[in-house]
C-alpha cells in the first residue's frame, strides 16, 4: 500500500511539474486595449507615471498614451525567454514630425519602473525631431549603429514595429523594412520589455501605442 501511495504522489509532483513547465514556457500575449475604458490604467501596464487609456483622432481602436518622460513596462514578473517576437504599433500624431523629440524602446535586465530609461539595455530609439534617423544598440556591450527610415512619412498613421530575438541576436524591423540584425543582448541577461514617451512633444503632439503582441 505504501508503495503505491509514493507512486501517486511521485505521479502528481511529476504532473505539476509538467503542467508549470508548459505554462513558463507560454510566452504568448496580446493587448489592444479594448477591455478597457477611455481614461482607464490598464493592469498589463506598469509604469513610473501615468498610464491612460486614449482614443486618438481619426481611430477606431483604443490606444495606450506615451507621456512626456514616462517610461512603461509590461505587468509580467517574468523574464522573456531567448528566443521570442515582440510586435506592437505606434502612432504618432503631430503636425510635423520634428514636433516630437526621439523615443527608445527595447529590453532591459529588470521589470523596474523607478526612474525614465533612454536607450536602455538592448535599446532601438526612433529620432523623429531628426525625420529619419533611427539609432539600435547596446552601451553595455559598446554597440550602436546609426540606420535611416522616413519617420516623417508616418506621421498621423500607424508604424507597426517588429522585433525577433533569437539567444543574443536581434532583428528590427519597421513597416516590414529590416534595419538591423545584430547581437544585442549579453548571455544569460533577463529581457523585460519597455518603451519611453519622448523628453518634449511641441504643439499638441502626441504618441501612442497598442496592438502588442508576444510569439514563441
């Protein structure tokens, strides 16, 4: 009898095991906002400031807006693992483009949301006061790369954003143009998501973000 009794529990402990495994490894996410109310703080959010739920003229969807000197954070403890693809959209409406001074996104080496990141860890930062100017690297590892993209042509529409990590390399991509595949990322650094509001928006300007998606 007590044999068996140890084969169940050696059966159960395994089961869980297994089960906490498969979801560790369930990376996938979406948010679009829609749950949420105009004006609401969305709880996949974490930030530093303010997070508001908006819907920016001439949009259907609901967007996520970026302040001035506020970063954001996904609401996920968890570190992303080596290998994933991060999508999300951004739209930036403004009169003129260099109404909005640059912005960075990327990954860093803990979820923190104490103080504004620029450029942080395995960073990518769209210089818009400058229309085409797109900077990707990493201080830690002593790399940056200056590339071009018309930021100016995707004023008042969306921009969608692309990046697929594979162990220390990442790929970037804009509307589908790859700017960048390179190793970015130390061995063994934890991944957590963040994106930072520009410095100063000039003359109603304002940026926003949804559609974030997450895939093995």
């Amino acid at each position: 009898m007590r044999k068996y009794f140890l084969i169940t529990v050696l059966l159960i402990v395994f089961s869980s095991l297994s089960v906490f495994q498969a979801a560790a490894q369930n990376i996938d996410f979406n948010e679009d906002f829609s749950r949420y109310e105009i004006g609401a703080t969305p709880r996949s959010i974490k930030t530093n400031g303010a997070a508001t739920i908006a819907r920016p003229a001439s949009q259907q969807a609901k967007w996520l807006l970026l302040q001035d000197n506020i970063s954001y954070k996904l609401n996920r403890p968890a570190s992303l693992p080596k290998s994933f693809t991060f999508e999300f959209d951004i739209l930036a409406q403004a009169e003129q483009i260099k109404d909005i001074s640059p912005i960075s996104f990327g990954f860093v080496k803990d979820n923190a949301v104490r103080d504004y990141i620029s450029n942080g860890g395995a960073f990518v930062q769209l210089h818009y006061y400058d229309a085409d100017a797109v900077n990707i690297g990493n201080y830690d590892l002593s790399k940056e790369a200056n590339t071009r993209f018309d930021l100016s042509a995707t004023a008042n529409r969306t921009l969608h954003v692309k990046l697929v990590i594979s162990g220390n390399q990442m790929t970037v991509y804009l509307d589908n143009t790859k700017l960048a595949d390179t190793i970015l990322f130390q061995p063994k650094a934890a991944r957590y998501f963040y994106i930072s509001g520009p410095n100063k928006s000039e003359n109603g300007a304002k940026l926003f973000i949804s559609n974030i998606s997450i895939h093995s």
